[in-house]
C-alpha cells in the first residue's frame, strides 16, 4: 500500500464533528478505492463496503424509501456478515456513478447522522450527460448541500519519491535549496533526475506503479498503461451518449498527434479532417469531466488574474497522467526516454510532465501564444505574481520569454522560470530549476 495524500484529507475529513458524506471522484485507477478501504479498517470497528460496478445487485438496497432504518435492513439482508453499529461504522459505496439513487441517499445519511459515509466514483463528472440507452433512475437527483467532494489523483510526482524510498528529509533539502537559490548536491540531483525520467514513462497509477516496483521492466508497466487506457475506452462505449460515442474517441486518440506539432491548440481539424468544434466540443468535455485529460488555456495577456485573461476556445490537452501519454506514443518512446533520446516527441512529452505536475497539485493550466510568434509554454501565479514558465528537456531557446520581459509596461511580468537539465541557478529576473522541482513550485 503506497503513501497518498489523501490519507491527510481523510484524517481531517473524520475530526469534523459535523461532517457530511464524502464523495472521491477521479479518473479509473488511480487508487481511490485502495486508499478509501485502507482509512476506513484503519479507523473504524465496522466497514459496509458495497461496489455497485461488480455487484449491481447492491443497488436493489436502494429501491423504495430511502429512509436510514429502511436501508439498514435492506444492507443486512443482502449483506448478512454487515455490523451497521451507530458511531463506529463507515460504509464505503463503491463506484457510486453506477448507482445513483445511492448517491441520493447521502442526503438522508447526513441528517440521520447515526454512520459516515464514504463515496468513490469515477466517472461522476460525465454522469450528467444523459445517454439513449441509460437507466432512468442513472440521474436521480444529486444531494447538494448533503455532501463534500473531493478530487483525487493518479500518484504525483512526490508520492511517486515517497514510493522509491525518498525521505521526507530529502524533500526538505530540496525545499530549502529552492528557497535560497543554491544549487542541489550532486548525488542528490543525480538521483532525483533519475527518478523523474523512471516518472516520466511510468506515472502515478498504483497497479503501474507496483509492477515497476516489482519487476522493474518496462514492458510490462507498459502492458498494465495500455489495459488501462483500453479500460478508458470501454467507458467511452459505456458511459458516453449514443450520438457521441465515436467522437469521443477520436478525440481521445488525437492527442499525441496534436501534442506533435509546433503549435500545440487542440485543433478539431486534427481530430478528423475537416472537423468543427460544434460536433466535437461536447465529446473532448466528456474525455475532461472524466478526469483523463486537463485542459490548458491560452491568454489574452500574461497578467493576473489569469482566470479572467483565459480565451475559452484556445487551449492545449494534456493527459492527465504522463504515463498513460507516453503509452499511446509509438513503440520505443520508453526506452528513447530513459536512453535521452528524445527526438521530435521531446517537447510534447516534457510539457504533458510539467501539465502532469502542475494538474495534480489542483492548479489551473494557462499559457500564451500570439500570432506574432511569442509563445511561452506555461503561465502561473507563483508567490503573488504573474510567472512564465518555460519547459526545455535539456536547454533551449526562450527568445519569447525574453521578449516579455524586456517589455514590463505592456505584459506587467517580470519574473521567468525555466525548468529543465539544470541545477538551480538566477540570472537577473530567470531562475533555472531541474524539472523535477515544478512539484514544489505551490
């Protein structure tokens, strides 16, 4: 069982006296259910667990009133070995989106407050996209106000050094190296940047992630990427509408090719030719709210707030895992990665990492491109201001970069951050940082 952070949330979810049922909601396999049964036999007596995706028979228990008394008997009867003890019993409702009259529930949970409630769903955030051939309870009324929603993620990159047995004093000198500017030590660098590429083409799902640990090959990691993005697409066929099914997968599948190229704004010509927005927006929002992807917007400006300066219909995509990105790319990316031959793929594959990176802390994803040329890879709030970020996996150009700076009464930016194969350093208003350090940059 590896360390995630969302024990943390759990703990101080638990300590709240008035607490209301939890939801995790996430992308498939990135570890919700692991972490939630873990906390939950940890710390309670009695633990309901009731998977709605591998028993749909458990949702019969929410058939008829969903008044609490009459669920406690509808739980015992069909799951005799249930001990449903007031305060001191957490029921764990599995895969929640497959029920969601269960969801419903929490409403009446919460005000009966006699047991707490823990919810994990993975595709909660397509649940309202309502398909031809979808159950007609599929959307029963959503408890809002009855409930507290969290997001969680494949592993990050620091859960990912806590795995491979990185101390937390480590992490500490890396911190306090970032904050005065000195450079990392060597072997401490060295073994960092090493864990970062293994990072690269293994990312943060657990069953990825063990195996690695495991068996430390390659292939097999990438066996366990590709079921899982297979996985991915049997959503696709279940969960999306009808109509769309076909779309969404073409968008899906459309990533790496969009990634490839210099300019890198989703193009729905890319997806298939002579593709429009108006029939593939509904279909790449569908691939978002299921937590694969993160979107990435372009600014009018590079000034704050950055919310406020976003152009809606110009954005890059990013897979939200960067093990699952380099999966879909051509046979060999791994071994060109850990090899350091990047080739054309190299700024695609450096840029979903830092997307990976930064999407995973909860941050929003901007850049800036215009047509005149200038285009930096990422933009950011960093300690009060308006930052650049530019991504290079080893070193690089950033005439854009400079370009901005050198004009502070038209873009108001006067700090820059470029990560790549560096130690730290600062040059005037550039700090250079090894990529691996974007996961400290909150």
């Amino acid at each position: 069982m590896f360390r995630r952070k969302i024990e943390k949330q759990l703990l101080e979810w638990k300590k709240n006296r008035d607490k209301m049922p939890l939801v995790i909601k996430g992308c498939r396999q990135c570890g919700k259910t692991s972490s939630v049964l873990d906390f939950a036999y940890k710390n309670y007596k009695n633990v309901v667990y009731l998977d709605f995706f591998q028993n749909p028979e458990y949702k019969t228990i929410f058939d008829g009133s969903l008044e609490i008394d009459n669920l406690v008997i509808n739980i015992s009867t069909l799951v005799p070995s249930a001990r449903l003890v007031p305060g001191d019993t957490c029921l764990v409702f599995d895969e929640i989106q497959d029920c969601p009259r269960a969801r419903t529930s929490l409403k009446f949970f919460k005000t009966d407050g006699r047991f707490d409630v823990i919810c994990t769903g993975s595709l909660l955030g397509v649940c309202g996209y309502k398909s031809q051939d979808a159950d007609a309870d599929r959307f029963a009324p959503v408890p809002v106000g009855y409930e507290t929603i969290v997001d969680m993620y494949p592993m990050d990159f620091e859960e990912w050094l806590w795995a491979n047995g990185i101390q937390e004093a480590v992490i500490k000198k890396l911190e306090e190296c970032l904050v005065s500017f000195t450079p990392v030590p060597d072997v401490m660098h060295k073994r960092i940047n090493q864990l970062l590429l293994q990072y690269v083409v293994v990312g943060g799902m657990p069953r990825a992630v063990t195996v690695f640990k495991e068996t430390h090959n390659i292939q097999e990691v990438l066996n366990v990427q590709k079921s899982i993005i297979e996985e991915y697409k049997s959503d696709m066929l279940k969960y999306a509408p009808q109509p769309d099914k076909s779309r969404i997968r073409e968008c899906f599948e459309s990533i790496p090719k969009q990634l490839s190229r210099e300019n890198k704004k989703f193009a729905y010509a890319k997806v298939r030719e002579n593709g429009r927005g108006r029939d593939y927006q509904g279909s790449l929002r569908w691939i978002e709210d299921a937590g694969i992807i993160h979107r990435c917007y372009n600014l009018e400006i590079p000034e704050l707030p950055l919310d406020g300066n976003a152009i809606a219909e110009q954005f890059k995509v990013y897979m939200a895992d960067t093990g699952l990105f380099v999966s879909m790319l051509e046979q060999g990316t791994t071994a060109d990665i850990l090899g350091g031959n990047l080739f054309g793929y190299k700024g695609a594959i450096f840029e979903n990492l830092i997307a990976d990176i930064f999407g995973k802390m909860g941050r929003k994803l901007y850049y800036f491109r215009k047509d005149s040329g200038l285009e930096v890879d990422f933009v950011m709030r960093y300690n009060g201001e308006c930052t650049l970020v530019e991504v290079k996996a080893t070193s690089g150009n950033v005439k854009s970069t400079k370009t901005i700076l050198a004009h502070p009464d038209k873009y108001h930016v006067h700090k820059a951050i470029k990560l790549g194969d560096y130690n730290i350093g600062m040059s005037g208003p550039f700090i250079t940082l090894p990529l691996y350090m974007a996961f400290l940059l909150k």
